[in-house]
C-alpha cells in the first residue's frame, strides 16, 4: 500500500477526449539527511566505511497509483539515473490523473529490450550507447546497476557490482510528492545511497559482474531500500515527538488518543503532503480524545500544538 503524496489534478474534457498531462521524475539523491556528492565518505548500516566513485542504475515500466489504487500504465518510459546529477526525466504522458498516490517501477530494462541493439536508440536515449558503458553485452543486455567504489580507511579496498539479467529485473515502488509546474505532472522522490548498501558488505573488497549474489542484492535494494517521500514543506522530515498521541480510523476519518489529557488548549491541523492546512481543530484543556471528521482517501500529516510543544505524524486515510 502506497504512503504517497498526494496531488488533485483539474482534467479539461472536449468531448471524449481528455486532456494529456505530461509526467517527469526528479531525482534528489541523498545521503542520509544530506545532498549526496563525490568524495563523502559513508559508513554503512553494516558499520563499514565506503566511498562511491560511480553509480547508474536504470528504471523502467513505470505505472502511476492514483484516485483510490487506479494503475495506469506510460509506457516505453526509461530513466538511466547517475546518482551524482540529480535530473528530471520525462516519463510520457497520462490522462484521467486526480489524486497521484504512488509509482510503481522495476529495475533495470524489460527482457525484449535488454536484449536488443543499443545502437538503434537515437542519441540521448537512455537505452542508446552510453560513455561508460551501461551495456555488458547481447546475451547479458544492459547493467541494470553499475556501482564501483573503495571500502576501508582512504577507500583502498575496492568494490564493483554490475548486476545483470533479466531476473533482476525487480519490481519495486516508490512514494513521490506530486506538483504541477508549468502544466506539467512533476513526481519528486528522494534516493538515498545508504539504502544500496543494505545487506552489503563490501568491506574485504569484491567484483561481482554477474547476476546472481551481490547483484541480486542491490537490485533488491534498490528496489525496496532507496527511493522515498522528500520531506514536505514546513514539516520536519525527521519528527520529534513531545508528547504522544496514537490515531484510529474511523469511517472518513479518525480519532485522535492523546497519551494523557492535554493540559492546555490545544491546535490540531490537519494538513496535506505540502504542508497546506485541511482543517483546524482547537480543543480544551483535558480533552484526551477528538474525532477528525470528513476526510477524502489519500496521505496528510497531523501537527498537533500543546503549549510549546509540537507533535506532527503522517496519516494515510485509506
């Protein structure tokens, strides 16, 4: 189930026809909480000091999640992602898009392309002959992920993983924040380099050109373990939270349990993934439940301000 942003879209109709709505994917590579550059040293979740010297990966058959678990599909959409540029990438074009709650993606290049001539893809194509190479070959196709680096104090034990083949060609999904910037349907998303090194220890020093081993693992990872939802405006991505409160669905809504009664009067805000107030709820002193009423399916936060001290968490109305 997706966590996603959420965004409404105003679709014009002549006739039968709706509206085409171009789609573009901006990458903001991350690592951790910081801009991701070259030269920053990493210490992975295995507790091992890395460095990146290069990392491309591709996507494709993206479908976008909207109004209420709706798929549709763009088709013939590939993204060869450089982890030290962050780009925007067009996508294609969709129609009939309200309320964007998610997009789903696999790693690396569908079978029937994987095997095909690079060169029949005009210049600029992200499935055309690229410097370094991104294709290993007819029978193994392109490197879905292409991550080289150094392990240990000053990088001095090296890493490459050029994971292959068409059984990596994972399915994954991603939570994006959804903006319309100059008529066009703009999917924010953040990649976080850590998440390439779940599960991978690189440490001792490796080669792995192949499909299977570490290349599974880091198609996985990047899959399961990189993408995620930009911090949204005014909100902290990372919530700190003074006082506790749980919430409970209810139907078109939810209730929320403070911990303990509140001991002054207290600001609800109910909010969407930009940060832009829903509804505002101000309630007494002692109050330890309040029903939030009449809220359509998507993702939102609540902030909650006692005195001052501010609590905000992320809620999903399915």
């Amino acid at each position: 189930m997706f966590k996603a942003g959420i965004l409404t879209l105003f679709i014009v109709t002549s006739g039968v026809m709706m509206a085409q709505t171009p789609v573009e994917l901006r990458i903001d590579h991350k690592a951790g909480q910081v801009e991701f550059d070259a030269g920053v040293s990493l210490i992975t979740t295995l507790g091992e000091e890395v460095e990146v010297d290069r990392l491309e990966y591709y996507l494709s058959m993206f479908t976008i999640v909207h109004d209420g678990g709706q798929e549709t599909s763009i088709e013939g959409a590939y993204v060869l992602a450089d982890a030290f540029v962050d780009e925007v990438y067009p996508l294609g074009e969709v129609s009939g898009v309200e309320n964007v709650e998610g997009l789903k993606f696999n790693v690396g290049v569908d079978a029937d392309n994987n095997h095909a001539d690079p060169a029949q893809w005009p210049a600029g194509h992200p499935l055309a002959p690229q410097v370094p190479s991104m294709h290993w070959g007819w029978a193994s196709g392109y490197r879905f992920i292409a991550l080289e680096g150094g392990a240990g104090l000053n990088g001095i034990v090296g890493h490459e993983i050029h994971a292959l083949g068409d059984n990596n060609h994972t399915p994954g999904e991603m939570e994006v924040l959804a903006t319309i910037e100059n008529g066009v349907l703009m999917l924010d998303v953040e990649a976080d380099i850590y998440g390439f090194y779940t599960n991978l220890s690189v440490a001792a020093g490796l080669i792995n050109h192949g499909e299977t081993g570490e290349a599974v693992t880091v198609c996985d990872n990047l899959a399961q373990h990189v993408f995620r939802l930009p911090g949204a405006a005014s909100v902290s991505p990372t919530i700190e939270m003074a006082f506790g409160f749980d919430l409970m669905p209810l139907e078109g809504g939810a209730e929320i349990a403070f911990h303990a009664p509140v001991t002054v009067t207290t600001e609800v805000t109910l909010m969407d993934v930009l940060g832009r107030p829903i509804q505002k709820l101000t309630i007494p002193a002692g109050t330890s439940r309040q029903r939030i009423i009449d809220v359509r399916q998507g993702s939102f936060f609540i902030s909650v301000v006692s005195g001052s001290e501010r609590t905000t968490r992320r809620w999903i109305q399915g």
